[in-house]
C-alpha cells in the first residue's frame, strides 16, 4: 500500500533520492500534475532510549509491530486494528512472533487513531483511482501534505457522472442583432477599448463551440487535442473534491473530507493556485495575469474579465464580481442624478421662501423653551443655519429622485437577470441540474448520535432498511433556541437604540445647565454629533456579534446539506444586521418628535427627563446626518478596514502559531524553496462569499431606502465600490486558498432579497416624504391656505400660540431676561391657539395636514409600483439574441449528433464491405464473425433511429 500511495516515502527508497517538483505544481517526477493537497500536523511518539534501539515509533507498512490502544494488544495491520468505528480496542490476543508491545499514552492515542484513519482514508482515494504522493515523516512532529493527482481515467468517469458540458469538435456562428444597435455597440467598444482587460481573448468573437455533457461513449465528438489539458485546472480540482467527499472510512463512519476536517484528521483540503501572482521568475499564469489586470488598485479604471475570473474561480464567484460590476455600474447613473439634485438644493437655497422668513430677524417668533426651568425663551431666527442645510435634502427635486431611484432598483434587478441569462448562455450553464449534494459533517454525527442511542431501544425492527433521517422533533430544540435567541438578539438593538436616545436627552439637559455661553448654544450639534459615533460603534460591535450567533444558531439547527445551511445562516444573518444597521435611522425618520406632547403637557421618559424633539428645521436634516455617517462609516471601517486588517492579523497569527510549534529539526528532505502547496497553506481559507454578498446588500439599503434623505448616497456607494471591486480582487488572489469551483447558475437567495428591499424602499421613501419632510405642509398651504398661492406665511402658519401663563409651576424659566415680556411663545405644530374654545387641541389643519400625507402615501406607493411593473414587463427577462441562440444551439445539437452518427456508420459500413471483399474465400467463423459485423450494423441502426427520436426533443 505505501509503494502504491508514495514510492519516495523514504528520502532513499529504491536509491531515489527526494525532489521537489521544479514549478511547484506537479509530482516530483514532474509529468503529473497536483490537482488537490490535503495538508495535516502529525505528532510522532517519542520511545525511551535504550542501548542499542533507535526510535520505536511504529513505521508506516510494518506488520510485524503490534500497538496497543489503551492497555490492549493490537493486531499488525491496519486495516484490522481498528474495529466498531475505532470506539474502543480489539479484543486482547496475541501478537505476531517477534512483536513489541507499546505502551501508548491518551495523546499517543489520538494520534494513532488520526493516522489510521488518514491511511484508510487515502487508500480508499487510491481504489477510486486517484494517485497520491506524500511528504516523508522524518520530523518527530510537523506539517505534511498529501498530493493528489486524477489520471484520464478518472476525470473521463467523473466528467460523465457529473454531466460537466464539454466543448465539443462542433463551431457555430453567433448570430449579432443588426441595425443601429449594431452600430451603438460597435462605437462603444471603440471608445471603451482602452477600458478592457488585456487578457486573452477568443479569435473569433462571433464563432461558439457547441458544448454537450461528456460521455466516454460519445468520446469521438469532443475536440481533445491533449488528454492533460482538455480538463482545466479548476474542473480537475472540481472532480477530486467531489471523489474526496463521498469516499468514505469504517473509522468513526467518517463520511467524506468534511467529517475528517471537522474532526481534525487532517488540517485542510485545497486545490493549488496557478503559480505566484508577482515576480519574472516563472511565466505567465491565469492567476498572475488576474493580478495584473483585475486585482489591483492601479485598474480601477478597467473593466473586469468577468470570463477569465469564472474559469479560475468558478461560475459562483463569477457571478458574484460580475453582479458587483453591474450594481457598481448601475451607480453611476444614480450618483448624476443625486449631484444635479443635491446642485439644485444648493442653487434654490437663496430663493426658498420659508428659510428666508425663518432667518429674518424682523420676523420675532419668540419660541417655547426646549427644557424645564434651565432653558429660556428663545428666537427662531437663531435656527437659520439649520433651516437653510434642511432645504439641501428637503426641496420638490427630492420626490421626483425617489421615483427614480425606486424604477433604478427595478431596473437593475431587471437588467441583472438578463446579464445573468447571457452569462448562463455563454459559460454553458443553461439547462443546468441541480447537483445531488452530500449531507454536512454535522449533520452525520447528529444521525450517528440518534442512530446509536435508537440502537439499544429498538432491537427489532421491520423497517431496517429505510434511512433513517433527521425528524423535526429532533431539530426541535435548535428550533426553539433560535427563535428565543433571534427575539432576544432583536431586543438588544432596540435597547441600544433607547440607551443612545437616553444618552441624547440626559446630554442636552446636563449640557443646557452649563455657564458657557458657546456650549450652552450648540448643545443639539454636540448633542447630535456625538450620539450618532456612538451608534456608529455600538452598530459595528454588534454586527460583529450577529455574524458569530448566526452561525451559531444556523448550526445548532444541523442543517443537511451546505445549501441549506448558507440560505438559512443568510436568513438569520440579513435579519439581524438589517435591524441593527437600520434601528436607529428608523428611530430619527419616524419616531422621534412624534411624542412630544405638548407646553404644559410634555411626556417625560424619566422623571424631569422630557422626549427628545426634531430641529425647528425638522427632522430630515438629522436624518440625514444620521445615515451619512452610519453608512460612511461602516464602509470605510469595516467594509475596508476590518477587510484589509483582519484578514493579515490572522495570516501573521497562524504564521507565528506554526513557527511556535514546529521543532528546529532538520528535514533534510524538505526543499529549501517553498512549494506551491506550503505557500497556499498559509493563506487564508475560503469561508464562502454570505460576507462579500452581505456588506453589499445593507449598502444597497442606504442607497434605496432612505434616498429621500440623503441624495449623495449612491455617489459615496459608487467611490467605495470602486474600492472594493479591487479589495475583493486582491482578496482572492493573493491572500485566499483558491476556493473549490461551484457551478451556479443565479446568484439564489440574495436576489429574493434585494427584490424584497426595492419593494420596501418605495413605502419607506413614501413615508419620508410625507412624514419626515416639509414637502406635504408646504403643498398643502401653497395650494390650499396661502392667500396669494406663494409660501409668504408658511414659517407662521406651522407655529401655534401658548400662553406662558399655563406653564405648570417649576417649569418656568428661572432668571429669564424676557419673563416680564413675553405673554406668548410658539411652537411647532397644529394647534389650537389659547383663545380658543378647544385650547391646544389638534386644528383642522393638522388634520386635512395628516389626510394629505396619508393620501400622498397611498398615491406615490402606486404610482411607482405601477411604473415598477411596467418597466419589468416592457423588459423582458430573456435577451431576444439569447433567446435565439440558445433554439438555435439545440437545432445544432441534432444536427451535429446526426452528422456524427451517419458518419460514423459509413465508416462501419465501408469496414465491412472491405472485410467483405477481401475474406470472400474465407473459412466458417470468418463467415460467422462477418455476420456479427452486420448484426453490430443492424443495432448501430437502431440506436441511431433512437438516437434521432430522442435528441428531436431537446
């Protein structure tokens, strides 16, 4: 078995000596190629001196060494030592003549146990036909890799049960729209060509070859020109991953690489990069030219090679970058249209009306103190400045991007689908079947558990050969856990969101009894400021939390298979941290100033504590605020910082862990220049793309749900994007293990997702609008109470009268200048004034106020869902030219399958009649085998009218 797995297990085995491989990719005979390593720490147990013995540690094939486990005498070999799932030790029985009992220590035990289960485990991988090749063992513990290499053999088999599609010896013309979409296209490529990756291209552009599942039978359609390059790298690797999960071991009924991972059998599985990314020493590879041209930030400006990326990384992570680049692209459309309206805020700003009268000096509006007793009266002309920065974000303009911004978002999932379509055309993803996947580690040793403690309980049973499967009774605990968890989870946002709007109003109130005049003054800036850093932080801790306990919960679950798994961990994930990221803007937008009450009759939340109230200019402005830096800083701290930092703490870490453990022995067989596999191993493993899909869509939260406030958004989108197209990049080529290539053909869930946050942002702008804004007052008294249809008098027709008088006692202003002044303070809302019948009940503006902002709501949320629709139906899901190539591929198909066939018959027919001619003075079984020739013809017919009938249906 050893001299199958490794013929240079020993450094002078067979007089060879030890080399590595001159590229780092291949065997050491240098014609092999690694297609998969699996790495692992082995620990050697150390035998006392005694005179005239070396070291006893057992070696690898030698029958004649007994072990004992656990006080028990072992049998010699391998295969036989370990029985029941290596539980416990073979009965106790003699060992071979010449046998050596050892006593093995608990760790010495492990150990053992872990390397029994590693040579079943590759011979296993060696009877499923691949080759192996290992490090030697000559340190007394250390770091060593098993290679993996899949001959023709297995990669023809595998290719054929994992109907991988193939490029077959068959090339079509693509058929191009004509017309002047022909010309626009042909004049874009021109402008952009300075624009476009240089990396290997096709010749002929318009020519596809026609590619169809491998089949071994059918092998004769194919265009192999090399036996060893006709399978890519990343589609070899593909085929040993999935050999290297479903082979099994008796040993603890591991099932797969997975459960030997999880159980710390072996440290890591991964197939290899391509080489080095940097330096003139080798040639050039896929992954040095990814580098070159995609990942690094000296390309920004570049287009990504969304087809080289799929063919080094996969079809999922293509996808991934290339919805990035869409969604990146589809910003900068938003980004001009958010400067113009911003622009228009900022040339607006001198003729808007109402903040000309709210600065005006002449104009005195004595306001009602902000605070009890500490706070004195105060002019609202001192609020200019606010005033004039609410009319940035708050004018007409603002409506109308809403509803462009809601139709950008059902624009760009529409022309996601279709770019997805093309992309499904193009890699040959179209008509792809769901993969059989292999249940999760977990979920294994769950079943193992049940199965084992059902053992004893049922010792008859008739139904013995049904699988047994995981019930929702069993799940049931992990059920509970994670809804109690989830709620509770959701409880501390909210309570953070109170602890920060506890901290505002205590602030302000402490804040409003000091002597300094200048801090007295900016006390709602401070105020403001302060809270929003630390939501700020609170937000990024928690987000943090959220992501460990997602996980946690989603494990707890024991899902079956790795899909299941990732949607539900999303599920749970996007929920979480959509709460956190988005609470407390929730709480500015539509919460805050909403209960006030009233002068002589404010809510308090603790005692002479009163409700936080919105700036004289309103709320929006501070919503705005609040959501600039919530969402500037999440992207600059930890979509970039925490991106770049994280990721190289960890490498040192592991690094300086590794150099911590490893002995200074010399291992005269290790090359001196790192391998491949050694400089992969220190990389980062690929943990799935949930984050890099997660930071992207909260993002496209800022951009789309509250746009009506902040306009800038997609702009501060689009400059980070740019950023992290190149950070993601470099990310994965140089400081990630290459991840296993996964054939996708959406990007699934997270689709359902961004199409539930488009629905959304259209009420919750509505809502903005309406309720955050000024824009529904200033309308409803322009066109419904302005006596000359302008907005002179708006300032004061938002005002109500109080009479100071009716202050309750202790609540006045202590040591006011203006006491003995003022008979009337005004604040802001729709009241009735103190001579009225109903004193300080809501008037009828505020209600014909609240039956416009309500009817505006329901308006708008139609209107833009109705021109949603529209725009989805006016485009359809397919590109027309997709659409007729893929008929035409299948018309192809048949023909060429037909063509194949009859000429393949010919030349079966001319064998024979040449065979005829030739042996026509022939004995009996010559006659005989002629007749088999034409027996063999007869069914060939067969099959080729079968062939025929069933490939008409494609």
């Amino acid at each position: 078995f050893s001299q199958i797995i490794n013929n240079y297990l020993d450094g002078t085995q067979g007089g060879c000596v030890d080399k590595a491989s001159p590229s780092g990719m291949h065997f050491r005979d240098s014609k092999r190629k690694v297609d998969y390593v699996l790495a692992y720490h082995y620990r050697k147990r150390l035998a006392p001196h005694q005179p005239g013995v070396g070291s006893l540690e057992p070696t690898r094939g030698s029958a004649s060494l007994a072990l004992v486990l656990n006080g028990g005498t072992g049998k010699g070999h391998a295969e036989q030592q370990w029985q029941d799932g290596g539980q416990h030790a073979p009965k106790e029985q003699p060992g071979p003549p010449g046998a050596e009992v050892i006593e093995l220590g608990p760790l010495d035990t492990l150990e053992e146990e872990k390397r029994l289960q590693r040579e079943e485990y590759e011979r296993n991988l060696v009877e499923a036909g691949l080759e192996i090749e290992k490090d030697p063992e000559n340190k007394s513990q250390g770091l060593s890799f098993v290679r993996i290499h899949a001959p023709w053999q297995v990669l023809s088999r595998e290719a054929e049960l994992l109907k991988i599609k193939m490029p077959t010896k068959k090339i079509y013309e693509i058929t191009e729209e004509g017309g002047i979409l022909k010309t626009l296209n042909e004049i874009w490529c021109k402008l952009t060509e300075p624009l476009q990756p240089q990396v290997p291209q096709q010749e002929n552009t318009n020519m596809k070859s026609l590619s169809y599942p491998f089949s071994r039978e059918k092998i004769y359609l194919y265009n192999i020109k090399d036996k060893d390059t006709f399978f890519d790298n990343a589609t070899r690797s593909r085929i040993v991953r999935e050999i290297l999960k479903r082979t099994s071991t008796k040993a603890r009924n591991s099932m797969g690489i997975g459960t030997l991972i999880a159980n710390n059998v072996y440290d890591a599985a991964y197939p290899l990069h391509d080489g080095e990314y940097e330096g003139q020493n080798d040639g050039m590879n896929e992954r040095k030219l990814l580098y070159r041209e995609w990942a690094r930030y000296g390309v920004f400006y570049k287009f990504q090679p969304i087809d080289l990326i799929r063919k080094y990384f996969g079809e999922k992570i293509g996808l991934y970058f290339a919805w990035l680049g869409l969604y990146t692209e589809f910003l900068i459309p938003s980004s001009v249209v958010g400067i113009i309206v911003f622009l228009y805020g900022c040339i607006t700003i001198e003729s808007d009306i109402p903040s000309k009268e709210m600065c005006d000096q002449r104009n005195a509006f004595t306001m009602c103190p902000l605070c009890d007793k500490f706070c004195d009266y105060w002019n609202l002309s001192s609020a200019c400045a606010t005033a004039r920065a609410s009319h940035l974000f708050d004018n007409p303009a603002t409506v109308l991007f809403s509803i462009f911004m809601a139709l950008w978002a059902t624009m760009f999932l529409e022309q996601w689908k279709r770019l997805q379509m093309r992309l499904s055309y193009f890699w040959d993803l179209t008509g792809l079947e769901e993969e059989e996947e292999h249940p999760r580690p977990e979920y294994e040793t769950k079943l193992l558990q049940k199965k084992l403690k059902n053992k004893n309980i049922i010792t008859e049973n008739s139904n013995e050969d049904e699988k047994e499967k995981l019930t929702w009774s069993d799940r049931m605990p992990g059920y509970a856990a994670n809804f109690g968890l989830i709620l509770f989870m959701i409880m501390l946002t909210f309570s953070a969101v109170f602890g920060v709007i506890v901290y505002r109003i205590t602030t302000a109130a402490a804040l409003s009894f000091s002597t300094n005049e200048t801090t007295r003054s900016n006390v709602r800036v401070t105020v403001t400021a302060t809270a929003v850093i630390i939501n700020l932080v609170v937000i990024l801790i928690l987000d943090e939390i959220y992501g460990a306990v997602a996980k946690w919960l989603t494990e707890i679950e024991v899902p079956k298979t790795e899909k299941t798994f990732e949607e539900r961990l999303i599920l749970k994930a996007f929920l979480l941290k959509f709460v956190n990221s988005y609470a407390p803007i929730f709480y500015v937008a539509f919460f805050k100033g909403r209960f006030v009450g009233r002068p002589g009759r404010y809510v308090y939340v603790f005692d002479g504590y009163r409700m936080e109230e919105c700036a004289p200019g309103g709320c929006l402005m501070e919503l705005c605020i609040q959501l600039s830096i919530i969402m500037l800083g999440k992207q600059l701290i930890q979509n970039n910082l925490f991106e770049i930092g994280i990721p190289k703490l960890k490498k040192l870490f592991r690094k300086l862990k590794d150099e911590r453990t490893e002995t200074k022995e010399m291992d005269t067989n290790q090359s001196k220049n790192p391998q491949q596999w050694d400089l992969d191993y220190i990389l980062e493993p690929f943990t799935g793309l949930t984050p890099e899909y997660m930071e992207m869509i909260i993002q496209f939260g800022f951009v789309t749900l509250f746009v009506a406030s902040f306009p800038l958004a997609p702009l501060f989108a689009l400059l980070n994007n740019i950023i992290e197209v190149r950070l993601d990049a470099k990310k994965f080529v140089t400081e990630l293990r290459r991840p296993d290539t996964v054939r996708a053909k959406d990007i699934g869930i997270w689709y359902n997702i961004l199409s539930g946050i488009g629905k959304l942002s259209v009420i919750i702008n509505a809502f903005v609008i309406a309720v955050t804004s000024d824009f529904i007052p200033r309308l409803m008294y322009q066109y419904a109470y302005s006596q000359n249809g302008t907005m002179h008098g708006f300032i004061n027709h938002t005002l109500s009268y109080f009479n100071v008088s009716h202050l309750k006692a202790g609540t006045q202003p202590e040591n006011s200048p203006f006491s003995q002044d003022v008979l009337f303070c005004r604040f802001k809302d729709y009241r009735e004034p103190p001579w009225s019948q109903n004193q300080y009940e809501f008037s009828k503006q505020y209600w014909a106020v609240l039956s416009a902002r309500l009817a505006f709501v329901i308006l708008f949320q139609n209107l833009v869902m109705f021109l949603s629709v529209l725009v989805d139906w006016m485009i359809p899901d397919i590109p027309k030219d997709i659409s007729e190539q893929i008929k035409k591929e299948k018309s192809v198909l048949v023909d060429f399958f037909l063509k194949e066939e009859h000429e393949k018959l010919k030349l079966i027919e001319s064998f024979i009649a040449h065979d005829k001619q030739k042996r026509k003075s022939g004995t009996k079984g010559e006659r005989i085998r002629a007749a088999s020739f034409c027996q063999f013809n007869r069914s060939q017919k067969g099959s080729f009218a079968s062939f025929s009938s069933q490939h008409t249906e494609v």
